[in-house]
C-alpha cells in the first residue's frame, strides 16, 4: 500500500524574514532620529551658544569687460579654499566671541580670534555676517548702528531633516574712487545675504562688484555645508 505523500508548505524565507524586519527598525531608528532632531531644534534656546559650529563654501569669479582689466590677485584665494568654519568661543549679552579657520586646499591654513558686537554690527576681524536672533520682517539689523539695513523679507529653507525660518537682507551702493576727481570713476556694490533668524548666524551670502573703469564684474559667494546646530 503506498502512503500519500504530503507536500509540505512552502513559507516565507527566513532570510527574507530577516531583511524586513532590519527594514522595519532601520526605519523606526530614523523617524526617531528625526523627532529627537527637530524637539532639540524646537526647544534649544535661540541665538548661538559655546561649541556651536558652521561651516562654509566660499567661491569667486570675474568679467573682464575692458581691455585695460585685470582679475584681482585676492579673488584666487577664495578659489583655492576648501573651507571656512566659524566656532563661538563666548556669548556675552550681544557680543559674541569666534574663531575662524580658513582652510586652503594646498593644505594651509589662515586662523583668528574674532569677535562682534550684535547691537552695533563692530566687528574685529574679517567676518561680521552674524545678526541678533529672533528679528522679525522690517526690523533693523543692528539696532544701534546708523547704516539703516533692515530684515527685507523672511522664508522658510528646507535642510535634511528640518525646516527653518530664513531672513534676508539686499542692499546696493554706488561707490566712487577718491582718486578721480571727477567722480566718474565708480563700483556698483551689491549685496544679498541669508541668515537663519533662530540663531542670526550667516546661511548664503552674494557680492556682486561692478566697476566702470576699467570695466570689470566681480561675484563673490558663500554657502553655509555643514552646522553642528542643525543638519544642513
């Protein structure tokens, strides 16, 4: 007599079973990690604090429209960086204290002590695109200084994993050379520069330089890569 052989059930591989549930937890790592981010944003005091670090990306460029111009010996350093960084070092009241490291992609390095004084926008060395936290559309950048720049618009900029409030300041001033007294000699200066409005600090920044004679344009950029504050 032969037995009927029962063909047994095929289920799903353990190995598939393995894969899906390292999917599950790697996707529940990240939705935490994303919450814990975004309630530490949310909660963090505003303005900048000790440790807090932010990096950048500066670059540069030049038209020569005349043929009497040259491109400006300084405006290679900016190609050759491989980064700017900007650590707070101290927070008293408005003045804030940081060092700036500007890193060369031969290997050198330029460093300082700096600091800025929020109400006044004085700074002490080559950086001063820091502002006071919290400033709203129509609200002066530097409360006690006489330049008059005001917050001109605020947007939102989407990062990695949050979103934050931007301001923005434009500016454009007509610079005449001392050396011509006929005053013909001129530089049309213009500025536009982004900053987040939790901690004041600079997120993108663009000079435009226009000069008539010689005929030259000038474009200077940075762009914030990397921030210990929030992830860019």
């Amino acid at each position: 007599m032969f037995m009927a052989h029962r063909r047994k059930k095929k289920g799903i591989p353990k190995i598939l079973i393995s894969l899906l549930l390292i999917a599950i937890i790697a996707l529940a790592i990240t939705a935490a990690t994303y919450v814990v981010v975004n309630m530490y944003n949310s909660q963090k005091p505003r303005g900048l604090h000790v440790g807090d670090v932010f990096t950048y990306n500066m670059t540069a460029s030049s038209y020569l429209i005349t043929q009497d111009a040259v491109t400006p010996a300084y405006l290679v350093q900016y190609n050759m960086t491989d980064y700017y960084q900007v650590s707070i070092t101290s927070v008293k009241g408005d003045t804030i204290g940081f060092n700036t490291l500007w890193q060369f992609n031969n290997g050198t390095a330029v460093t300082d002590s700096e600091s800025i004084n929020l109400d006044t926008g004085v700074s002490t060395g080559g950086f001063w695109a820091i502002y006071l936290p919290g400033l709203n559309e129509g609200a002066l950048l530097n409360p006690q200084a006489n330049n008059g720049l005001i917050v001109n618009s605020t947007s939102t900029q989407t990062y990695a994993t949050s979103t934050r409030t931007t301001n923005n300041w434009s500016t454009q001033n007509i610079l005449t050379n001392a050396n011509d007294p006929t005053g013909s000699t001129q530089q049309d200066n213009f500025w536009t520069v982004n900053f987040d409005e939790a901690t004041g600090m600079l997120t993108s920044l663009t000079n435009v330089q226009e000069y008539n004679n010689p005929g030259l344009n000038i474009a200077i950029v940075w762009q914030l890569t990397n921030s210990t504050v929030w992830q860019v």
